[in-house]
C-alpha cells in the first residue's frame, strides 16, 4: 500500500510540474492531495520532490518563476515568491567529506 502512495505522489508531482504554467491553483491543489497521502500512510514525501512545494503555504515552487534558490552560509535557501517564507536547509555534511575527499588524495600522493 505505501508503494502505491509512492507511486501516486510521483504522478501527482509530476502533474503539478506539468500543468504549472498554465493552471498554477492546480498544481496548488495537486501537492495538498500528494501531502495528504503522505500523513495517511505515513511516508515521506519523495526526495526529487521535497524542495518542491512550500512547506509554510504548501504551494509548488517552481525556481525561476515563483522561488528563488541561493546558497548562503553552508546552507540552501529557497525563498518561496508567494508567502515569502524561506527553507533552509544546511550541507555541511558534504561539505566535510569534500574536504576529507581532497584530504585523503594529497595523502595518498605524498605517500607515493
Ligand atoms: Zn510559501
């Protein structure tokens, strides 16, 4: 069963992208019904899709037209256009393991 939910946020994000242009209150409607499936079976909703809707006013964002996407202090930064509510969201985990990645290379240069 949470399968099918799976399946079915998929074809409803993928709805929302669609019709974005020319019907946004869809697309608006479309991410309230995937979120909806997602407190019923208790799934999260899927990784492509979670910096895709406001998670204050949960319209879709789609950047370059309704969010803006900036990289500020180790963390990304969606703005959203319509409620102005802004999602951070920190990388400093791979941030760590490019230094440890770069790290462990000129080790192992040295050492040849
Ligand atoms: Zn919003």
């Amino acid at each position: 069963m949470i399968d099918i939910a799976i399946e079915r946020m998929n074809i409803l994000f993928n709805r929302a992208e669609m019709e974005f242009i020319t019907h946004p209150e869809r697309s608006n409607r479309y991410v309230e019904l995937a979120l909806k499936l997602s407190t019923k079976y208790n799934t999260k909703v899927p990784e492509e899709w979670s910096r895709r809707y406001c998670k204050s006013c949960k319209s879709f964002l789609k950047p370059g037209h309704n969010s803006t996407v900036r990289l500020v202090n180790s963390e990304v930064n969606i703005f959203c256009g319509e409620c102005g509510h802004a999602m951070k969201i920190p990388y400093h985990r791979e941030k760590k393991l490019k230094r440890r990645a770069k790290y462990d290379s000129k080790q192992k240069r040295i050492n040849e």
